[in-house]
C-alpha cells in the first residue's frame, strides 16, 4: 500500500506477487495488486483480478475500501454499489457497510434505492440523518421524475408526511432537518404552511446563515404576493442595516404594489403580521431622507441610502409621477455622490446604472463639473495637471470611465481621439509610481488609464486606420510588463492577436491566466474558436483536452460534491449540484469542444498513422449516434469578460448573444454532420459480407448508404440555414463575441467541395452494387464529379493565395482570411483523400475480377471500363495539386523568414522610445505566429502526399 501511496507501482505489483506466493487467497493483496496493475495501463488484467475477487463476496474492509477505489479509478462506480450489496447481505447490521451502500447509490444517482437504504439504516440505528438521507432520496426522485403530476402527487406529499410524523413526535432536531421541510413545502407550492414552518418553533432553528429566517419569509411573502408583509418587513431591515440593497428594492417593489392596489391600513388593528406598512410615495420619500440623514452620522459612510434616492427618482420617472422634484435633481445628487465615493473603484459602475437619468445636453457639463473638484496639480502652463495622490487618482479614472460611456470620446474625430489616447498614457506612466511597492499579483493603481487608451485606438481601427492595432498591441504589452497580472490586458491581448490571425502568442496568455475549473467552459472559446482555424494544430489539440478533461472531470466530482452535502445535511445544496452538472453536460461549448477534437484527430491521423477505419473505432464514433443535446443546448459563454465603457448603444445587447447562439449552433451542427459523414465512410466497405449471407448482409450495408444519404440531407438544409443566417451580414461589437469560421467556410468554396464529395460517396456505392456491366451512365457521372472536384479544389487553392502579411506605407497588414482558407483547404482535401480510398477499395475488387477474365479468354485487349481512366485522372491531378499547394507553402515560408520588420517604425511621433522595443516585439509575435502556422499547415500536407501516393490502382 505504501508503494501505491508514492505512486510506485511496478514494486507495488512485485510486494503483492510476494504476498500471494505465501497466502495465495490474500484478497486484499490481489485488489492492491489490481489498483498497481490499473495504474500501469493493464485495464483488462486489472479488471479481471477485481473480477475474481469480487466474486468471492469479500466482507473485510480492506478489501472493500481498496475494490472502492480501484473502481473509481476505472470509472466504474455501479460496481461499487454490486459490492456493497453482498456485504449487507452477509452483515445486515453493519452500519458502516449500509452507509457505504447508500453513499454508492448516491455516486450513480439511484435515488429509490438510496431511500430504501437510508430507512434501513435508520432500522438498525434509528439516527435522525439516516431518516432524513431517505426524505432527501424522495424529494430526488420527484426532481428527476419526467412526470410533473407524478412527483406533486406520489413523491413530493410522501417526503411531506415523514417529516410531518417526525415533528409531530418532537424529534426534530438539526436546522438542516427544517431546511427540508421548508424546502418539500416550497416545492409543493404549500407556500402558508412553509411560511408558518419559518415563523413558528422550527424556525428558530434558522441560524446559520444570517437573515435566514427573514430572507425565507420575505420569499413566502412575496410568492403569496402579500405586499404590506413585504414592505413592513424590507422596512424593518433597512431600519436595521441601512445599506441591505436586496431590501430597498423589496420596499420599493412593495411600495408601488400597494399604491397600484390602493391598499389602506386598517384602522383598528396592526398594519401587518409583520409591523408598520409604508403604501405612498410621500412615506417612501421621507423614508429614504431619513435614511440619509441618518448615514451623515453614522462612523462609516454608506452608499446604500444615496443610491437609493436615485432609485427612487428612477421609478418615478419610470411611472410618469413629477414628484421627483421633492427629491432633488439627478445630476446635483451624482456629482455629491461623486464628491464623496469617487476615490473607490466602485464608483463608476454605482453611477453606471443611473446615467440614464442625465438629459445627453448635460453630459459635457457633468462631466466637466465632476473635473472641476479633483485635486489635479500641473506643473507647468501647458503640461496636464496631474493627480498628487492615489484618491486623486481614483477620482479622476472614474470621470474618464464616465466620460467613455456618456459617448463623449466616441463623437470626437481622429486627431482629438490621438490626442486623448497621448494624455491618458501620459497619466498611466505617471500612476506607476503610486504603485513602485504593489507585488507582481498586484494591479496598478493606473492599469485602467492604459485600457481606456487601448478602446480609443480599436476605434480608429474600425474605423479603418491600419497602424491603431499595432499601437494597441504596443501599449498593452507594456502594460502587462508593469502589471504582469492583469487579466484584461491578458484578454484584450488574445483577441486582437486572434482578429490579426496570430494565435502562437495567445496559448501562453491563456495558460498565465490559470483558467479554473469551470472557466474551461466560461472563457474556453477564447482559445478554440482560433487555435485549430489559424493552423496550430498542436495547440488547438492541447486547448481541446484543457476543457475535456474538465468537463468529464466535472461528472465525477460533482458526485462527491453530493455525497458531501449528505453527510453534512446540506440537502438544498444537492438539487443546485445536479442542476449544475446537468448544465455543463450540455454546454455548447463541451459539444463543439467534442466534436472539433474529432474532427482535428482525423485530419491529424486518420489514413496517416493509423487507417481511417481503427481511429473512427477508437473514438466510438459511428453516423447513426448523434451524442449533442440539440433541445437542451446551454450557452455558458461570459461574453461580458472583456471590460467595456462603451454607451448602451455601442454595448453587446441581448440581441447579440441570441443571434451569436444561434450562429454557434448552426455551424455545430454543419461540423457534427460533417463528422457523422465522415464516420460513415468505413461501414460501406466490402469486409462485412460472409458469402453465405448475402442477403443479410446486403440489408446491413444498404441501410448504412441510407443513414448517409439522410445525413447528407440534413447536411444542405444546415448549410442553407447557414446561409440564411449570414445574410443578415451580422456585425458584432469588438469587444463582444467572435463571429464562427462559417463565413469562410461558405466563401472559400470549401462547402461547396465537402458536400460534393458526400454526393461522390453516394454514386460510387451505386456503381458497386450495380457492377460495371450497365452503368455506363454511372460511370460518366463519376467522371464528371471527378472533373468538377478538382476544379472546384483548384478554386479553394486559388483563395489561398498572396501574401499572409504585407507592409503597405511603412505599416504591416495581416490577411488571416488566407490563412483560414488554407485550413480549410486541407481538410478539405483530408475528406477528399478519404473519399477517394473508399472508391479505390470499391475499383480494386472489379479491377482484379477484369484480369482474371483476360487471362481466361486470352484476350489481349479487353476493353478497361471509363471508371478507371476517370480516377487515375482524377488521383494523378489531386497529387499535382497538392504538390503546388506545398510549394506555395514553401514560398509563403521564405517570405515570412526573410521580412525584415526593424526597419518598420510606426510613422506615428505617439512613440516613445520605449514603446519601441514592444512594437518590435509584438511584430516579431506575429510574424513568428504565421510562420508557425505555415510550417504546420505544410507538415501535415506531405504527410497527406504521401497518401495520395499509395492510391494508384
């Protein structure tokens, strides 16, 4: 066991081998020996010996514990579950081995069972938590339940009279036993009793986490829309804690509910259960000014009561009441706001959301007025007044970021733009002193002043000027060499050199941010959508088992994570752990992930290293599987990670994020047909048929050209959905989501060829069924494809051509575009190449069967059927083609080795000089990234060559 423990495990297997040579029935020993022989990758062997073990029905713990973990180690957990239930058998009153049993059911989620499991340990150890392991297993089963009526009816009301009996017997005893109570009830819609449950005897219980039993109130309340409750309540808590936000929008919901019902106190008695209601606005007013006043003298200043009045005013405008005025004027109460938080960071987002209430006339006088009061000293006439102190500095960032998304910067023409992006890098080289003691983990105070630049100059980009990119990628290198972990420069970073077609520089940004656990899913798209689309096929692999593996982790661990919730009695956190895993296993992205991996290992492998058919059988793959959630496709997606000022109109809308969804999935969907067609491919061979059976057979086969023909179907009605789609010409903000490779995917002509080649499949499998007697017209039309193909992929080269980058006026241009269609070209002649040792599996057979007659009639001339010149024709042209697709490759690659860029200075004065050497920099990045690029694309083409080489009938 100590070997295992080290992770030596070849010695683990020798000490076992010892072992049993003395006692050979040693089961334990075996097991070790099993767990050493599964770590060394001897599955099968590993298995076996478990096998033989397991049979006996082992009742030692040893045995059982190492079984359990070798089983979790094959990912096998219903094994475990096997194991337990002959433990108990054999010692029904061992409370430890039931647990076992319930927490094995709970890995593999058979919740009837962990029921039956938990009222039999509650038999034989009658413990609160066993009983209420059982609840927990029906109210799991009425959440899996498919049937609605089912669960309201059978499992639900059950779980509700067994906790009902056990409070009816006095016998509750832990908060997490009334947590499900509350819980069963609310899932009952018994919303009263729930809310009786709360305020009654149980719920003084309630006390872990603060407010608990308030917040539960408030939830009952508001679900029985009892407004005066929830607005007596909110006030209450308000008058406790002043700065509760959840609760100012609790009263003011209530508030305008009451006077909307026109709701009166009653005259007698309390106003509510829960105390004095507030149902006009006049109250609400001098509510919140009391709330103000009462902030003035209190130690620490809060900002729950300003924000509040804004709130308020919001509302008001929001129903057309004038009587905001009582209230005072928006733009007086940010600028005092200002005046006292406008050195905190949170500032800006706080007014973010309430600069809708500034007419646009006010904007510049706003903003110039919040200026007016920064303590900004110049040292000089001309020279920009500069912050003395931190708080300064704060202050006038956050006017910056305001200025940003009042639109102010964006109406302002080139040459005011520059300017503007001088001063703030200016002021970011000055803020650095402030931050000489920060450690690396630490941002600097200025870091925003260099981002906010950075927006100006992808402005002018858009607009057309050439150079801004390069001064962007300059100033956010330095920026990053000051704050080495600073995330939005990492971000920024990724996206303008994946926009400029450069991916080598992003895999070693992305791994610096030490993405966790489930932003492989969140910010994972960063880095697929471009590795394997600009050539890096290495890392587009290595990208995709980043996210693979957190995603297959993500079924394992989430069951730990619920059997940790039982033992801690955490029951409402279980349903959220099974929604979370259901929510990652249909993940757009784990399904594109999936499907892309594919398709990247059989451009990398199939028919290279291992034939086309054994690596399709490695991946389980076959085409009449379609393994994506389509109903249920999740977009987990943070479209928001890159930070923004931009005003509302010039923002990702929600349009955006449905219309990126939509794109996503489509082009999902042409790509997983794609690979189901691909898949196809090996099931029409001729190895299926044993003679005797033909007739069978035939059907087996025949079958197989139908799920191919159907996916072909689906394949055109996908790509003119596709096509529909684009022709909404859809711009994305820059910051926002990057646009599919589906674009150049129709524009290259790469579709085009694909599915023709799909069609070829489908004429070639006739042409063998029907032999080569009287398919003359067959035969012709084979021929015609082959023409039409190569015509088609000489066009595909076409589109490849020219420079990847060109120098125009002294400044660099990048084509990506060229680049994309390159890979594209590849696979597509990948597809071609597996389409094309399908036909000649298909003509070999006939080809031999023709020289056999000759040698029988001792002819010498029978007349060779057309079908062979066509594809000879058609091979010899494929293999020429390549052949000048990797001597353009060669040519791009002395290009790109031999562009001189030191002599390329950016004819902007905006440089200083050390600003300089990160422009050299972030050009060399990028030449060094296409180069990278090409030599990949060009290594994989000889290797795809030599293939060809080998189809010569």
């Amino acid at each position: 066991a100590d070997y295992l423990d080290n992770g030596n495990n070849k010695m683990a297997i020798q000490q076992a081998d010892k072992l049993l040579k003395k006692h050979k029935d040693l089961h334990c020993a075996k097991v070790l020996k099993a767990i050493g022989l599964q770590r060394t990758g001897k599955q099968d062997e590993a298995y076996a010996l478990a096998q033989e073990v397991a049979a006996l029905e082992p009742t030692d713990d040893n045995s059982l514990q190492a079984l359990t973990i070798l089983y979790r180690e094959m990912h096998r957990p219903e094994l475990v579950t096997k194991l337990y239930e002959a433990a108990v058998k054999k010692v029904p009153n061992s409370e430890e081995y039931h647990s076992h049993l319930f927490m094995a059911y709970a890995r593999v989620g058979e919740y009837k069972k962990m029921q039956q499991a938990g009222m039999a340990l509650y038999k034989i150890v009658p413990k609160n938590p066993y009983y209420f392991w059982s609840v927990m297993s029906l109210i799991m089963q009425s959440i899996s339940a498919q049937d609605e009526n089912l669960s309201k009816t059978m499992f639900l009301p059950l779980a509700e009279r067994m906790v009902e009996k056990m409070v009816k017997e006095d016998k509750i005893e832990a908060e997490a036993e009334v947590e499900l109570y509350y819980m069963i009830l609310e899932r009952l819609e018994k919303y009263k009793e729930a809310l009786d449950v709360v305020r009654g005897k149980l719920g003084e219980k309630l006390t872990s986490e603060l407010q608990s039993r308030e917040n539960k109130c408030m939830a009952m309340y508001k679900k029985l829309h009892r407004w005066p409750e929830c607005n007596a309540l909110a006030r209450r808590l308000l008058l406790k804690n002043s700065d509760d936000w959840q609760f100012y929008i609790t009263y003011f919901d209530s508030v305008f509910q009451l006077i909307d019902e026109s709701w009166t106190p009653p005259a007698e008695e309390e106003h509510s259960l829960e105390g004095e209601v507030h149902c006009s606005i006049e109250q609400a007013v001098r509510f919140i000014e009391e709330r103000i006043t009462e902030e003035s003298q209190s130690s620490r200043p809060l900002r729950g009561p300003y924000l509040a009045k804004l709130e308020l005013i919001r509302r008001l405008r929001h129903r057309g009441c004038n009587d905001e005025h009582k209230l005072g004027d928006p733009e007086e109460l940010m600028f005092q706001y200002f005046k006292k938080f406008g050195d905190k960071p949170c500032c800006f987002t706080d007014l973010k959301v309430f600069v809708d209430l500034l007419p646009p006339s006010q904007y510049t006088k706003f903003i110039r007025q919040l200026l007016g009061v920064i303590p900004l000293a110049a040292a000089a006439e001309n020279e920009v007044a500069l912050p003395a102190d931190i708080k300064a500095l704060q202050q006038h960032l956050c006017v910056v970021q305001l200025s940003r998304l009042l639109g102010i910067y964006h109406a302002m023409d080139k040459k005011q733009k520059l300017a503007v992006v001088r001063e703030l890098m200016l002021r970011y080289r000055h803020g650095l002193e402030f931050g000489k003691s920060c450690l690396k983990t630490e941002l600097q105070f200025s870091d925003y002043y260099c981002l906010l630049a950075v927006h100006l100059l992808l402005d002018l980009w858009l607009e057309g000027e050439e150079e801004a990119v390069w001064q962007c990628l300059t100033l956010l290198e330095e920026g990053l060499s000051h704050s080495p972990s600073n995330a939005q420069f990492k971000l920024l970073l990724i996206r303008i050199y994946c926009r400029l077609g450069a991916f080598e520089p992003v895999s070693e940004l992305y791994s610096s941010l030490d993405a966790k656990h489930i932003q492989h899913d969140t910010i994972g798209y960063l880095l697929t959508r471009y590795a394997g689309s600009l050539g890096h096929y290495a890392a587009a692999s290595q990208s995709c088992n980043f996210a693979l593996r957190f995603f297959h982790s993500n079924q394992k661990d989430t069951s730990e994570y619920i059997i940790q919730a039982y033992k801690y009695g955490a029951f409402e956190k279980i349903p959220e752990f099974i929604a979370f895993r259901n929510r990652l296993n249909s993940s757009l992205h784990f399904a594109q992930v999936r499907t892309e991996r594919m398709l990247l290992d059989l451009l990398l492998e199939a028919n290279i290293s291992t034939s086309l058919e054994e690596s399709i059988k490695s991946m389980s793959l076959s085409p009449e599987e379609d393994d994506i959630p389509w109903k249920d496709l999740r977009d987990n997606r943070d479209l928001t990670v890159l930070f923004s000022w931009d005003p509302k109109d010039r923002d990702i809308s929600e349009e955006h994020r449905k219309l990126s969804l939509e794109e996503e999935t489509l082009w999902l969907r042409i790509r997983s047909l794609t690979l189901r067609l691909v898949s196809g491919l090996p099931t029409l061979g001729h190895t299926i048929q044993p003679k005797n059976s033909e007739k069978t057979a035939e059907n087996g086969v025949s079958s197989k050209i139908d799920t191919i023909r159907a996916l072909l179907q689906q394949l055109e009605a996908a790509v003119d959905s596709g096509k529909k789609f684009l022709e909404q010409k859809i711009q994305y903000p820059v910051l926002g989501p990057p646009p599919t490779r589906m674009a150049g995917f129709f524009s290259s002509g790469s579709c085009q060829c694909q599915t023709s080649l799909f069609y070829l499949v489908s004429d070639i499998y006739e042409l063998d069924t029907n032999g080569l007697e009287d398919s003359a017209e067959i035969q012709e039309r084979i021929g015609n494809s082959f023409k039409s193909l190569v015509e088609r992929l000489t066009d595909l080269f076409n589109k490849c051509k020219g420079d990847l980058i060109e120098v125009r006026d002294g400044t660099l241009k990048t084509h990506p575009n060229l680049l994309e269609n390159l890979v594209f070209f590849v696979e597509t002649i990948s597809i071609a190449l597996w389409v094309s040792s399908y036909c000649d599996s298909v003509l070999r057979p006939f080809k031999s069967n023709l020289q056999k007659k000759k040698k029988k009639k001792k002819e010498s001339s029978v007349a060779m059927p057309p079908v062979f010149t066509h594809f000879l024709d058609y091979v010899t042209e494929l293999q020429t083609l390549t052949s000048n697709v990797i001597d353009h490759i060669k040519g791009l690659e002395i290009f790109l080795t031999a562009l001189k860029l030191e002599e390329l200075s950016l004819k902007d004065t905006l440089l200083l000089q050390e600003e300089n050497k990160f422009t050299k920099t972030v050009q060399g990045k990028v030449q060094s990234s296409y180069h990278h690029s090409v030599q990949e694309i060009g290594e994989l083409l000889k290797k795809r060559l030599d293939t060809i080489k080998k189809l010569k009938i």
